[in-house]
C-alpha cells in the first residue's frame, strides 16, 4: 500500500508513534509518505520506501496566523494525486482529520480514505475551549476508520464528544527487537557512579508532564539514598525544573540531556522511570521504559493502569503525591532483587500485548477494510 501520514513533527507521544509506525510500515514493504510542516523527530528518510512532504505555509497580511490547516489539505490532496496514495492516516483530529477531510473532498477523481488516530490531546483542547468540539467530533464521524490507544482514550471520546461510530482500540508499541536492555557501561558512567542507581524522566516537559514533581520526588529519594537523574527531553518546563533541582540542592545529581533520538541507549542504563504525569491517555514513556526492564514509579491516570500493572511491573499512586512515589522509589532501589524482578515482569509484558510485531498487523488489518469499503 501507499500511504500518507500526518503528525506533529514535535517531541512527543503521538508524533514518535506515527513515525515509528511509517518505519514499521516501510520495512513490511508499504511506501510511506509523511506530510507535515517539519520532518517528525525520529523519521530517516535514508530507510527505504519513507518520504518525506514538507508543507509550506505562505504568510499574508490578510492573515493574523498563517492557514495551516488549508495548506496541508492542499498539500494532502497535490501529493495523494502525484504519488497515487491508497489512504491518509492522521494522527489527532484538529487539525489533521479536517485537513484530510478537504483533501478527500478535492480528490473526486477518486475517493481517498482517511483514518484518524486519536492520542489525547484531543480530548483536553476540547476540555480546555468547548468551541472545538462541533469540529472534533465532525471529523472523527468523517473518518474512514478511528482509533485510539487505549481503552480510556476511547471510551472518554465517546462520552466527551457523544460519539455513536465504532472506535478501533489499537494501543501504542515498541520494537521488542530493537528496543531491549543491553550492557553499556560507558555510557551508564556518564551520569552516575558505580553503586548508584540512576532514575530517568522522559517526556516533552510541558505542564501537564508535571516534571516538577520528578525533581521534588528525586530530592527526597536522594536524602535517602544515594542516586542520580536523568531529565531526557525538552519543553515549556524545563528552565523551571532546573531552578528547582538547585532550590532542593540536587543539582549536581540531575542531568538534563535534552531531545535525544538514541532513547533505547539512554533507557538501557537507567533503573528506574518517574513518570508523575497530571494525564496520560497511554504513556509512551512507560512502554519505552518496560521493553528496558525499567520499572515505573507514576500516576494512576488516564490509559496508564492499563499498560503498567500496580504492584508488578510499576507501582501507582495519585497526581501530586510525591511522598508516596519517592517512597515507593526509595523501597525499590533498596531492595535490587524485587527491582530487577519488576523490569523482568515488565519485559514480558511489552513482549506479549506491545511489540510491534502484534500491533503493526492490526494497522494494515485496518487499512484494508477501510480500502475495501471506501471501492
């Protein structure tokens, strides 16, 4: 098949799976086309059967902001025409799915199916500004097909937008082949000393990552114990995080690293995640972490419950407790065997529910009923 998909091009959950889903596509032999106003983190246009569409946006004084959303769905429809696309797959439904929408409108010659991926964020800019839901919930009925990544994602878009169309649940994924832990002490040296654990944080720093509170629950698991952190990512929140890692004195003991593409060497050397998020409709991070044998100290919210089970592979706690979660951290690392047999736990259960090798398949299952119906 050919197919054309849209992301954010930025650092974070829904972007790293749409390209990592077009890697996946390509290798199974599709043509993958991306259309976005930036190449997606992660995507290497030197793999194979992957091409990359940027789409430029004119500026005009007529305009206070420059028409996106127009832009792409002409770009859309001009790159469907030339490459002879199947089907768009767009992931978030504003503004992709409109933008895919116009860009079946335009090509009549041939009707040209889209399906839309919903990742969460969709759901709280419509919490956030009531005004969207008409436009959000029109594109997801206009949808060829829909899915979404977790069971909490789905049944909340039903009930926030009074969906009635079928929702496919087809959760988030790792390549269990290529992401597993591996010996790299070179690397692990870099940020913390033998003996000491290091705890990992990983995400685009915006508020409701609540990376505050990873630096909070780290200063007091390091009054405990001695242990190191690393701050993998970028964002919003992030001058913030480093004013109080130096307000709480543990800024010699956190390394901030940045955007990184090697994420599976960096989750290589860590112990343990901190994942303290206010939301996460799935959480990428955790998944990531689990293929690693990193275990997950977190929030019970949104689809993680799902995806990290409390007590086994991670433990839970509510948003903002960060008493708990650093004693539960503290507890861990104390006692390396139960650690070690939570990362093991959690290995097994990306292997059996998450690789890319059971997921990838429901995908191109997906794509050929919607072909099959939209002849």
């Amino acid at each position: 098949m050919r197919i054309g998909v849209t992301c954010y091009p930025t650092y974070g959950g829904s972007g790293i799976v749409a390209t990592e889903l077009g890697r996946e596509l390509a290798e199974r032999g599709h043509e993958i086309h991306f259309i976005s106003y930036a190449q997606p983190i992660r995507l290497n246009t030197d793999q194979p059967r992957i091409f990359y569409h940027e789409v430029e946006v004119a500026t005009y004084p007529l305009f206070d902001y420059p028409p996106y959303t127009l832009a792409l769905a002409s770009h859309m429809a001009e790159v469907a025409e030339n490459e002879k696309l199947d089907l768009l797959h767009v992931h978030y439904a504003i503004p992709h799915s409109v933008s895919a929408f116009l860009a079946r409108a335009m090509t009549k010659a041939r009707r040209l199916p889209f399906i839309t991926t919903l990742h969460g964020t969709d759901i709280t800019l419509v919490g956030a500004d009531r005004s969207y839901l008409p436009i959000t919930r029109f594109s997801i009925e206009a949808s060829d097909g829909v899915t979404a990544i977790s069971e909490y994602l789905c049944r909340t878009t039903e009930t926030e937008f009074d969906v009635h169309r079928p929702i496919e649940i087809i959760p988030n994924f790792v390549n269990c082949d290529r992401y597993h832990r591996r010996p790299l002490p070179q690397l692990r040296a870099r940020f913390a000393p033998p003996g000491e654990p290091l705890l990992v944080h990983l995400s685009n720093f915006r508020p409701v990552k609540r990376v505050l509170d990873a630096v909070e629950i780290f200063a007091r698991v390091a009054a405990q114990t001695p242990a190191r952190l690393l701050m993998v990512g970028d964002g919003p929140d992030r001058g913030q995080a480093e004013r109080r890692a130096r307000e709480l004195g543990v800024a010699d003991r956190v390394t901030f690293v940045g955007k990184q593409d090697a994420i599976h060497r960096l989750l290589s050397v860590s112990d343990l995640m901190l994942l303290p998020s206010e939301m996460e409709s799935f959480g990428l991070a955790a998944l990531e972490a689990m293929a690693h044998e990193v275990p997950t100290v977190g929030t019970r919210v949104g689809g993680v419950p799902e995806l990290v089970e409390d007590g086994v592979t991670g433990c839970l706690f509510p948003v903002g407790d960060v008493g708990a979660m650093a004693a539960a951290a503290v507890e861990l690392l104390r006692d390396p065997d139960r650690l070690r047999a939570m990362g093991q736990a959690g290995r097994q259960r990306a292997e059996e529910y998450f690789c890319a090798s059971s997921i990838i398949p429901l995908y191109e299952a997906l794509y050929e009923r919607v072909l099959n119906q939209s002849q």
